[in-house]
C-alpha cells in the first residue's frame, strides 16, 4: 500500500536554538575533548534502552543550550509527546556508527512505531551528543529528536479510517446485503402526553409485524430513556424496514410524541434471508476488541457467525491510518495541528461470490416462516451442485443446522441403501420381499410406523411405503461395508471443500447384525447434515457425485473430485422408485404439486425413546434438489413434507 510523509509545514523555533548551541561548542571548544575509550556509541544505546522503558536515569541529558536536564523530566516529556503510542513504545536501533567532530557527535537511529492491523511507521532520525566537561558524552534532547516536525506541548494521535466493506453476492453478481430502506421509529419527551399509554400501544403495534421482518423490541427501559433525555431529543426505539413500518404506520404515526426518521442501512433482501450462512455485520463487541486489540477499536463494524464472521478481514478491507499532531491547549484541551506525519489509505474490502439464488432461497425461507421448531432446507443445482438456498429456521436463526447438523437421516437413507442393494443385484423392482410387522435381529427388535405390515410385496412398494422390516432383512446382502460404500458413491463422508464448514457424514460399517439392520433405514451410528443429504440426492438424480459448491469467489482450493459415473440400471430403478414415493407412497401429499417430484421421506429415532423423532424429506424436481430436516418434528408427513410443498410451490418456473 502506498505510503507518505507530508512535508512539514509548521515552524520549529526551537531548530534555531539547537543550531547556535552547535556553532558554539563547534568554534569555541566549550567542551573538553573525547575520553578515547568511552565512546558516544554507549551513551546513545542506553539512551534508546531507556526511551523505550521510561528510565534515562543512565544518560545524561542537556538541552540545545547545554544545561543539564533531569532524566525524569525528559522521561515524562518522550511519554507526553507520544500521545496514543505511549503505552506502546517504538522500536529504536542504531544505523551506524557516530560521526564525531570534535567535541559533536551525531548517531543516526532508526525509529519504528506498531500500529494496528501489523502496519509500521517507521523513518530516520538523529541523536546528537556533546562530550561533557567531565568526560562523558551527554545526550542533547529536544522534542524533535523523536520526530523533525515535533516540539514541546505536542502529541502524537491516532486516526482510523475504515475501507468500505464489500459484498456477499448472489450468483448473478448482486449484493445479498445492501443498502436499504429503513424507518427509525423514535420518540420526542417534549412531544409525549401520556408515556404509559404511548408504551403500551408502540408495543401492541411492534407485535403486530410478521416476526420475520422484525425481532421482538424490548420496551422495559423506554421510560427512564425518556426522562432522562433532552426535552427535544429523538430517542430511538427501533429502525423498522421499510415494509415493517409501512405495516403499522396507520397505528403509530399519530401517537403523541412518536417521530420518525427515513435512513438506508446495510440488509439483506429479508431479516431471514440465510441469516445463518451469511452470517451478521454489528459494532465491534467487547470480546472482539478482547481477542484482536490490534485489529477492532470500539465503533468498528465487525463481521459476526458465518460468512461475513470467517470472511470478515477480506470484506472489510484496510483500516486507514494516520499519524497526526495534536497541540496541548489552554485547559489541557487537545487540539488538531493539521499535520499528519504518516498515512496509510483505507482499501475497500473484497467481495465473496456465491452460487445463491435469491428467488429460490426466499422460497426456502418462506417454507420453513411457519415451523416453531429448529429446521433447515438446503437446495443444490443438480446440474451443476451450485448450493442455491440455506435456510435455517425458526426466524433468523443463528445456527447453520443446514451445513452443520449430524443427526441420524431416517428413512430417507433407503435412498442410500436401496443404491446398495440394486448395484449388488439383491433386488429389483419387482422383486418380492416381505414387509412383516415386526422383523427380529440378535434379540433386538424392529418394526414398522404405526405397526404396519405389507405381507410379501414387491421391493418398490417396500421402498414407497417406507416398510423398515423389509430393509432389516436385507441388510446382510449389503455386508459390513456396503452401506457406507453405497453411501461414499454419493458423496458422503466426503474430503469437502466448500469455503465455510460443513458435515459430510458418518455412515455405520462394519456393526453387529443388529447395527447393519438399524443402518440399513437410517437408524444406528450413521449421521448427516441436510447438506450431506441434498448433494446425495443431487447424485442420485445426475447419476454421479459432485461436491456441492457455494463460494466461486474465492473458489475453494480443494474441492472433492467428482465421482464415478453410477450404474444407470441402478440409478434408473432408484429413480422410479423415489417418483412412486410422491405417487403412491409416503410423500403422496406432494402428488398434485405441479411437475415430477421425485423423494423419500423420514422419520428419525434420535435417542432411546420411540416417540423422539426428527423428520425429514429429500428429493427434487427438474434441476432442483434439497433436504428438508425438522428437529423433533415427529412423523414426516406432518411437518416435512408440509415444508417441501411451500418450498416446491413457491419455486420460480422454468
């Protein structure tokens, strides 16, 4: 970054001093010669030791006139002239020998100063001595010795400037997060006939926004804020997106005292939109300037939890830094000089390029709007794996359950198994295989939802009608290892590399009988995260593994290869069989959404009590695929498969 040190532009008197002293001692011999032995070199070095520790009680110390100086009141002065740099003091070192001329000697030092974010300040300087009448080599202090453009009653300050931030963007090159407009909702004491009253209906009326377009506004302390403030004043109670405030202007508008004010502030599309992924830009908090002094003041915006936290250095750019001289007033007041001794410009932040789709990640947010309970939709590209929606939910949810989550995948691992057992030939479509209602492994045993039984029917009606008897039974053809194998032909248990974190899952091998059976429905050790299972389904629909993508700016170092090209017999029969679950099966709620929708639903065991269940839904329709999991949503037809009909419904048509 390019760097530069003005000219000076203020008068320096005390330069004028210094220059008579030198003549004289020069031409009048006021000082006795060099000892020989006891060089000036040993005097400037523990004057530069005790400049950095506040002790010169070492040095002896005259001023341009040569009178003595106490060491401690030059010590107090190097701390005063340093201003906002005291506490840290510079980096000193000697750039050469002294050059002595008679009794004169000049060492040339070399003076750096840390600022934040790891920038230095450094330049030039000289220390001049002259040799004592009682033999010693006495260092000539004045308050330019620490920088050319300094003198007495000056300090040193600090002034930051912050590099605009950058973007996340959509996949076509837009901001997520830009400037919007907002209404701060405020209110004038003077103005305020009845604040009881005022309280209450500005508290009826924030509760009638739909939650998504506003947190809920804590309103216990308004009255002391009142009161205590100026009689004119705006007191804010909360900035309301434009659509928000428009909702309840009718109600508030004409309240006694309520004020308001039109501004545009940073926001994505919604207050929900992929919360959790993007992540929050809020001031600087106090374990942030905690655990990065030299990075965060107060007052700095900070990126917080997803991609602006873990990206936040890149988006944020290059704080701007400006040494500057202020002058010590009348009444210990600092007062700016307007010379600047050093300057670092701000650099703008770099932008992160997504492959979110705006459109469909509303959908995603939209589908899960109406779930209480914690839940994620993630939507892959088939085509291409781009990740074009990541919704967590309730609300703005904070945690990234849709790339993080490891919880078991229920029955929508058939998927996974039934690719097993089709690419070793132990079915096929048509193939009977029994759906009794309970099936027995090592003692342990396993049933159906609701205890349903089939009797012998065909594999594909075991497979649509989620029959967990019928998978049990099958599991030895699969070995120990053939359910993670199958699994690992998806993209599971992946090396990924997307740019942020996320699970891949961790599917069971090599259990007891009764571990492969559990296995074989998603049930036992194997878990996933619905990112994990969308680039799964995505597999499954494409007919090879490739891994999910999101950040194409900066495009991930290593991503995962791509896979081997699956058996299309087996993907082919995997296929009908995940259209005949939306058909006839257990996702048949879906059947009139319009377009082939293919999927597998699931209800997921999640600790040692029957009735504790996740729930889930995959599958996809033309280029789209996704998972949906609800956590402790029960069966999936009441809660998941709800979720992917308000996804599915509210997707843009091609």
């Amino acid at each position: 970054m390019p760097l530069s040190y003005p000219r000076p532009h203020r008068p320096n008197p005390v330069r004028r001093v210094a220059a008579a002293f030198t003549a004289a001692l020069l031409t009048a011999g006021v000082l006795a010669g060099c000892s020989g032995d006891d060089g000036p070199q040993s005097t400037v070095d523990a004057f530069l030791a005790g400049w950095r520790s506040g002790d010169l009680q070492a040095v002896g110390l005259i001023d341009p006139t040569g009178a003595k100086l106490p060491s401690a009141d030059v010590a107090r002065e190097i701390k005063e002239l340093s201003g906002e740099f005291a506490a840290t003091p510079p980096t000193l070192t000697s750039r050469g020998e002294p050059k002595v001329t008679k009794d004169i000697a000049t060492a040339p030092i070399r003076v750096e100063w840390k600022l934040p974010g790891e920038a230095r300040w450094a330049y030039d300087r000289e220390v001049r001595l002259a040799h004592g009448d009682d033999d010693q080599w006495q260092v000539i202090w004045e308050p330019r010795v620490m920088h050319e453009q300094l003198t007495k009653g000056d300090r040193l300050a600090l002034r930051r400037d912050a590099g605009t931030r950058a973007g996340v963007l959509d996949a076509a090159g837009q901001p997520l997060v830009t400037p919007r407009p907002v209404v701060r909702v405020g209110v004038q004491p003077n103005g305020v006939t009845d604040l009881k009253k005022l309280v209450k209906d500005l508290d009826a009326a924030f509760k009638a926004i739909r939650p998504a377009l506003v947190p809920a506004v804590d309103l216990a302390d308004l009255p002391e804020r009142v009161a205590k403030a100026e009689p004119g004043a705006f007191v804010e109670v909360v900035s309301l997106r434009e659509e928000a405030y428009l909702q309840i202007k009718p109600r508030i508008y004409d309240l006694p005292g309520t004020k308001f004010q039109s501004d545009k502030i940073d926001l994505a599309p919604t207050r929900e939109f992929a919360r959790a992924l993007l992540g929050t830009v809020d001031p600087a908090q106090a374990d942030d300037i905690a655990a990065h002094p030299d990075r965060y003041v107060v007052g700095d915006m900070v990126g917080h939890g997803g991609l602006q936290g873990r990206y936040d250095e890149r988006l944020r750019g290059g704080t701007g830094l400006t040494v500057v001289v202020e002058r010590l007033a009348e009444g210990g007041k600092l007062e700016p000089t307007g010379t600047e001794l050093f300057r670092r410009e701000a650099q703008p932040g770099q932008a992160l390029k997504t492959t979110l789709d705006v459109a469909i990640q509303n959908a995603a947010d939209g589908a899960l709007r109406a779930e209480p309970r914690r839940a994620a939709l993630v939507a892959v590209r088939i085509s291409d794996s781009a990740v074009l929606a990541a919704a967590n939910g309730p609300g703005p949810a904070g945690e990234n359950l849709a790339f993080a989550a490891q919880v078991p995948p229920g029955s929508t691992f058939k998927m996974v198994s039934t690719l097993g057992l089709l690419d070793r030939g132990a079915i096929t479509l048509d193939g009977p295989v029994a759906c009794p209602k309970t099936f027995t492994v090592d003692g342990r045993s396993f049933k159906n939802s609701d205890n349903f039984e089939l009797g012998s029917v065909p594999f594909r009606t075991d497979f649509a009608k989620s029959c967990n008897t019928a998978f049990a039974s099958l599991a030895p053809k699969l070995g120990g290892d053939g359910l993670a194998a199958a699994g690992r032909a998806l993209g599971l248990e992946g090396q990924w590399d997307l740019g942020v974190d996320a699970f891949t899952g961790k599917v069971s091998a090599n259990g007891s009988q009764a571990e492969q059976a559990a296995a074989s429905f998603g049930q036992g050790t194997t878990l996933v995260s619905p990112l994990a299972m969308a680039g799964a389904t995505a597999a499954v629909a494409r007919g090879r593994f490739e891994q999910p993508k999101l950040l194409t700016d900066p495009a991930p170092a290593k991503p995962a290869p791509a896979g081997e090209q699956l058996k299309p017999e087996s993907v082919a029969a995997l296929r009908t069989m995940m259209r005949e679950v939306v058909t006839s099966g257990t996702g048949s709620a879906l059947k009139d959404v319009p377009g082939e929708v293919y999927g597998k639903t699931g209800t997921a065991e999640y600790d040692d009590n029957p009735a504790h269940t996740h729930a889930w839904f995959v599958g996809w329709r033309g280029d789209v695929a996704f998972a949906v999991f609800v956590e402790k949503g029960g069966a999936s037809t009441a809660s998941a498969v709800p979720i992917a009909e308000r996804f599915l419904r509210a997707l843009p048509t091609t």
